[in-house]
C-alpha cells in the first residue's frame, strides 16, 4: 500500500516503513494482538490528548492545595485526576512564574508526558526544535510569538523516557472572576509545553 502526495512523494518517511514493517511481522507470528494494538492507538490518538491538562491546570489556579501537591509529586496529584499510566511514569511540573519561564524539549527524541498531553506534536518531534530549544531558547519562542522579558529567566528542561515534564502557565490577569470549567477552555496546548502563553479571553481575537 503505497500513500502518494500530490507531488508524487510517498508519505511515509523510513521510520514509519520500518514501523509498519514490524507491526506486520509481530502481528503474523502472533506476538501482536492487531485489534489491542489499534486499540492502544485509538486512545491516545482521540480519548487522551491535551484537554486532560488544560483540567489540571485550571484546577491548579483555581485550588491552591491541589497546586501544592501537583508541584510537590506530579504522579499522585496528576493520579488523583486519574491522569496516569504508559509515557508518564514520572512526570514533574514546572510553575511559570513573573520572573521564571520553563519550556521544555526531549533533545533525544520526542518524550512526553502522554498521560496529560496525549501524543507530541510534529514540531516537539522535529530536529530543528530538539537542537535549537537548547542553544535559543528566546528565539525559538519569538518564533511561536512569544516575547519573553529579559528579566524573565528561562529555564529549558530536557525530557527523558525517565522523567517528562509539564509546565504550569501563569494563570493571565483578568480571569479572576471565571470558574474552573471556564478556565479550562482558555488553556492551549503549547502552553504546557511552554512554547505559548495563556492568554485572557479580553485577548485572544481581540481585533483593535
Ligand atoms: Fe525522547
């Protein structure tokens, strides 16, 4: 089965092929259940993704003793939410502060705390970002739009399949008077990656 884009480029890069060719072979000799399998996929392609961190971080504005856990062990807060499992044996979150920016990269691969977030996007997967997270951490923040101050110190923290770490956007000024479930839906992906900002909704849209 070969996919074709419009310019005549098969889709699949190597690594999807030997991927592929592997699933194959593990499902013929019956190593592999192909339903469980699709299965797994299914769940982390559809059922968990980032709205399950967009919910801790509201409940982290909004409920400062859950805050305190979420800072101090990030499983046991994160299990309480029953937000645990595979790609997130450990995961620890970082506060963003007035004076502190964390963002954070895998320079290896692409490890990320699936539980929370669900599967990286291409850009997190890509060499580009792995390299540059590291050497120009600014510059590759002014390139998803966000300024950072130089008085804000930022600190990049390099995930393994070890360790995964997420981070807790500043709560923006003027969603004082929303509610938890209102503020889960002004959280964006990137910000738990720190590669964004939450904005107030005043901002986002905001045409003048
Ligand atoms: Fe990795």
């Amino acid at each position: 089965m070969s996919e074709k884009t419009h310019d005549g480029h098969t889709e699949l890069t190597d690594n999807e092929l030997r991927v592929r060719a592997l699933e194959s072979l593990l499902t013929e000799r019956g190593l592999v259940d192909a339903d469980a399998l699709n299965e797994l996929i299914d769940t982390y392609e559809t059922k968990i993704g980032p709205r399950n961190g967009f919910k801790v971080v509201a409940r982290a504005w909004t409920d400062p003793e859950f805050k305190k856990r979420l800072l101090e062990d990030g499983n046991a807060a994160l299990a309480e939410m029953g937000y645990e499992g595979r790609q997130g044996e450990t995961m620890v979150v970082l506060e963003n502060t007035p004076k502190i920016h964390n963002m954070v990269v895998c320079t290896l691969c692409s490890c990320y705390p699936w539980p929370v977030l669900g599967l990286p996007p291409a850009w997190y997967k890509s060499f580009p970002y792995r390299s540059r997270a590291v050497i120009d951490p600014r510059g590759v923040l002014k390139e998803f739009g966000v300024e950072i101050g130089d008085d804000v110190d930022i600190r990049v923290w390099d995930s393994t399949s070890e360790t995964r770490f997420i981070v807790l956007p500043e709560r923006p000024a003027g969603t004082e008077d929303m509610t938890e479930e209102e503020l889960v839906e002004i959280v964006n992906r990137n910000s738990l990656i720190g590669t964004a900002l939450v904005e107030a909704p005043s901002a986002i849209g905001d045409q003048s």
